[in-house]
C-alpha cells in the first residue's frame, strides 16, 4: 500500500525523492531501419491494397536497401558522439530487421575507430515486435473487410488497450519492456546502452521511463525508422534527453 502523500503511476511510487539504483549513464533506444515490409504497408495504405507481396514471418523480414543506408547513418552518429556517452553495450531484438540494423550500426561504427571491432551484440526476445496475432501481415483495407468486429473494437478500445486475438496490445508489450529493462539496469550499470529495437516497443519505454499517460502517448508522432531517443541517468532516474530524433539521417 502507498503512504501517505505518495502516488504510483505506471509502475513507479514518487516520494518526493527517488532510492538510488543502478541505470545505465546513458539509455539510447532506436527503431530498426525502413523493412520492405514497411515499404509494401505504406504503398498499400496509400492505394487502399487487400494484400502485400511478403510471404515470409514477420519475424524473417529485412531491411531495404534505405534502411540499411540509414543503419549506416546510426552507425557513425554513434561514432560521433562524446566517448562518454558512446555506447559500450548493445542490446537488440532478435528479429531480422533489428539484427540487420545493429549489424551495420555496429560495423561502420568500430570501422571509424569508436567502437570496439569485437561488441557483442545481446539479443533478447523480449524487445521483439508487438504480435499482431490474426491480424499479422494484413493491411488496413483487408482488416476492414476480412474482420470488420476487431476493427471496431480496436478503434472503440483505442491502441493502449486493443489486443487482437493471439496478439498483444501496447500493455503487453509494456510488461515485458519493463521486465528487459531491470535486468538492463542491473547488467549495465554506469555505462552507456544501445537498445536496437521496433516502434511499439521504443514506444513503451517511453511510456514507462518519462512515465506518461494514454492521451500523451496517443500524441506522439510515430517513431522514425533510425531515430534516437535518449535518457540519461540522474538522481535515480532515467531522464528524458531527446526523443524520436532524425536529424543525423539527412
């Protein structure tokens, strides 16, 4: 139970004061690169298209060849920055797109010198994609027509809350977000991190770590394919620095 003069929101008590923890120095979130999956949805969404040329899992899809230049791109921001806030670890979903993004992060990086050649790159299920379930793989248009109830219950539940059958809604992501982050926390501490990651999922940190509501995270514009978010670490939290940056793409 709370005292008194407390309150909890998103998971985190305020007290006025903050228990010191271990966090990371620095917390560096980005989403993969443009995926020819994204390519294919945003030229089905703009020609009302029923289906996409992809047959294999989401899980399976790559990079196009823009995202791989805008991997590059991360890559030397990240050589870039002040030694001290230069990344040391690397955390990464396991999924082809964000495997393929650190990858050549990593390489163009350690090829200018700012990274060393031999990173271990630590993937971890848990900052997957969010499962669509039924839904994977189908377009907005095939959604409307194939499964008319869920595309009214999503847009009466709102994304926050929306779980489609066998998928996960933003709060599930959220719970295990949450779970890789304390285990982040503990393994990483006092040294900056690069977690390579998917939109929902960089979403969900920022849900959790600036601690915001629905009606602040439905406000948010959508997370940029390479983009930076930044926290760093001060007076027991992770603060937020910058969110959702693309100025180092061109």
């Amino acid at each position: 139970m709370a005292e008194a003069g407390t309150t909890i929101l998103n998971g985190h008590r305020e007290t006025g004061h903050d228990r010191v923890r271990p966090l990371p120095s620095v917390l560096i979130a980005t989403r993969h690169g443009e995926s020819v999956a994204n390519v294919e949805f945003r030229l089905a969404e703009q020609t009302g298209a029923l289906t996409v040329p992809i047959t294999s899992r989401d899980a399976d899809i790559p990079l196009s060849m823009h995202g791989q230049a805008q991997a590059q791109a991360l890559g030397r921001w990240w050589a870039a920055l002040p030694p001290a806030d230069r990344p040391r670890a690397l955390w990464c979903s396991p999924y082809v797109r964000t495997a393929e993004t650190a990858r050549i992060a990593l390489a163009q990086a350690s090829g200018l010198g700012a990274v060393p050649v031999g990173l271990q790159v630590r993937y971890d299920e848990r900052l997957r994609d969010r499962e669509l379930g039924v839904l994977e793989m189908l377009t907005r248009a095939a959604i409307d027509r194939d499964h008319p109830a869920e595309a009214a219950r999503r847009r009466r539940m709102g994304e926050l809350y929306y779980r489609p059958p066998g998928g996960e809604s933003w709060l599930d992501v959220a719970l295990r977000v949450r779970s890789v982050l304390r285990d982040l926390a503990e393994e990483e501490a006092d040294r900056p991190v690069l977690v390579v990651a998917h939109d929902c999922t960089v979403l969900m940190l920022r849900h959790i770590l600036d601690r915001l509501g629905e009606e602040q995270l439905l406000a948010l514009e959508p997370v940029g394919n390479c983009s930076t978010s930044v926290w760093r670490a001060d007076g027991g939290r992770l603060r937020p620095y910058s969110w959702n940056a693309v100025d180092h793409l061109g």
